[in-house]
C-alpha cells in the first residue's frame, strides 16, 4: 500500500471541519487595536487573488483567529542576522472603509517551530511596510 493509498482513506474533510469549529472556541483572540494597518477597497476573493499572484498562501486554518477575520495570508520573509527563517503575516477584517489589514514579520511557523510559538522576534509591520506589500500586487491600499 502507497502513501497516497493511505492518505486517500484519512478522514480530511472531518477534520477540518471539526478544527473550523474549534478554532473560534479555543483558538481565538480580540483584533489587535494597536498595529498600523492599511485599508484595501475589494473584497476578500479580489484581496486573496492578488496577494496569491505573488506568492502569499491563505493560513487561515493553521493560526489563532482574530475576531472579525476573513483572511490569513503568509509568505516567507527572507532570515534574520542569526539564519532563523522568517515569513510575513498579514491580516483583514471588514470595515465600512473595506478590508483592513495588519501584519507583523514572525520566524517561520514551519521551519522555527519554537520562536514561532514563543513570538521571538515578532515585529508589527509599519503602514509603510504594509502598503508596500498591498502594492506589489497591483491594489491599492488607503493608509
């Protein structure tokens, strides 16, 4: 029996559903008042398109949620002095003015396990940095 034998038969669409119900319960938070952020005029499926064409993937199962958020975005970002892998981490909500957004630069979830979860070296992105982001795809951010 092939690994793609065995993984055709794992109950995926249970899980994740189970984890989507879960997430808002267990695994939530208030949205962070404090960050700068920027405001995009397009609605989610326009924002995940273009972030998408340039290499940002949606992360929304796999991070604490913040109240109010339709979309999780990440992509790598580069390595810190000490070689630790990094990835930006962006986030929106709804406003009445569109999508708002934040972020912050983080070690990788994947590949920097530990500083990920103990949020060594986290840094808010300045609206500065986030505007330059919401630019490289082609929209243009309100900051």
């Amino acid at each position: 029996m092939s690994i793609l034998d065995i993984l055709q038969h794992l109950p995926f669409r249970r899980w994740k559903a189970t984890r989507d119900a879960l997430r808002p319960v267990i695994a939530s938070t208030d949205w962070p008042e404090a960050p700068d952020h920027v405001t995009i005029d397009a609605d989610v499926e326009t924002i995940e398109a273009a972030f998408r064409d340039v290499h940002w993937e949606d992360t929304s199962g796999f991070s604490i949620e913040y109240d109010g958020e339709v979309l999780n975005l990440r992509r790598p970002a580069g390595r810190r002095d000490d070689g630790t892998p990094l990835e930006d981490h962006l986030r929106f909500r709804n406003t009445e003015d569109g999508l708002e957004g934040n972020g912050h630069r983080e070690p990788s979830r994947l590949e920097a396990k530990t500083q990920h979860v103990d949020e060594d070296g986290l840094a808010w992105l300045s609206t500065q940095q986030l505007a330059a982001l919401v630019e490289e795809t082609g929209l243009e951010p309100d900051v």
